[in-house]
C-alpha cells in the first residue's frame, strides 16, 4: 500500500487529501467501538460530542493564536469582520442556514452537491491521459527507431 500512496497525490491530489479525511474519520469512530466490537454507542451523541471537543482542542493547539478565531455562531458581523479585516457589511442580514437541521437547503443536502468526487475523476482521467500519451510517444519512438534501424 506504501506505492500507492506515495503516487496517489501525483494522480489526483484532491483524491489523497480524501483519503487522508476519511481515515482521519474512521480512526475517530472506530475509538469507540469495543474489544469485542460492539458499535452499541458509535455514532452516539457522547461519542461525536466527544470526538467534537477533541478535534477544537487540536485546532486550538495546532492554529497561532493570531490566525484563530473562536466565534459562536450568533455573535453577528463585528467580531467576525474585525477579525478577517473586512468592512460590517451595511443592511446585510447574518446568514442563517441548517436552522434546526430539517430544512430543504441543510447541510446534508450540501455535502451531497460536494464537487469533490467529479474533481477527483477529472484528475485521474488527466493523470491516465498523460500516462497513455507517454507510453504511446515512447513506443512510436521504439517502432521508429526499429525502422530506420531495419532499414540501414
């Protein structure tokens, strides 16, 4: 598995980065399945809440200080606009979405309008162009070179 890992971001870098997410994901879950495997609490509200507290405290501990914002979401514009730089946007309203997770519009509805799968084909359909038209020019150049060999 060491290969394939080492040329996947070569083939498609937003492929790798999945990867790297989603064994971040199942290590987390999986810390909350049993010796004897019982997934009796996994995907239970203490184990995300827990998972949840310990991903802020990674974030916390990995982001300075001056690039961390710890902002809840409600405090409006000010603090949010001060900290990025920016103007408080005049007689704009603070987005509300996934305001009870039940609306058409909610979060699970984005993530499945994720582009990442349809990025990650067009990356390894450009990766599987490139290897064809290697191999292909490299063996024209053999078959060219037999030729003109054969022909002396």
């Amino acid at each position: 598995h060491k290969w394939y890992e080492q040329y996947l971001s070569w083939f498609s870098p937003t492929h790798a980065k999945w990867i790297r997410f989603c064994k971040n994901c199942h290590v987390r879950s999986a810390a909350f399945i049993d010796y004897f495997g019982n997934r009796e609490n996994w995907g239970g509200a203490e184990c995300w809440m827990y998972q949840y507290e310990i991903h802020n405290a990674a974030v916390k501990h990995i982001v300075p200080r001056d690039q961390l914002l710890i902002y809840k979401v409600g405090e409006g514009w000010d603090r949010l606009c001060a900290f990025l730089g920016h103007p408080v946007p005049e007689n704009v309203p603070f987005p509300k979405e996934n305001v009870g997770g039940g609306t058409p519009g909610n979060i699970m509805d984005k993530i499945q309008q994720f582009k990442v799968m349809d990025k990650i084909q067009d990356e390894l359909k450009m990766s599987f162009a490139k290897i064809l038209l290697t191999g292909g020019l490299f063996l024209a150049a053999a078959v060219g070179g037999g030729v003109w060999a054969f022909r002396r």
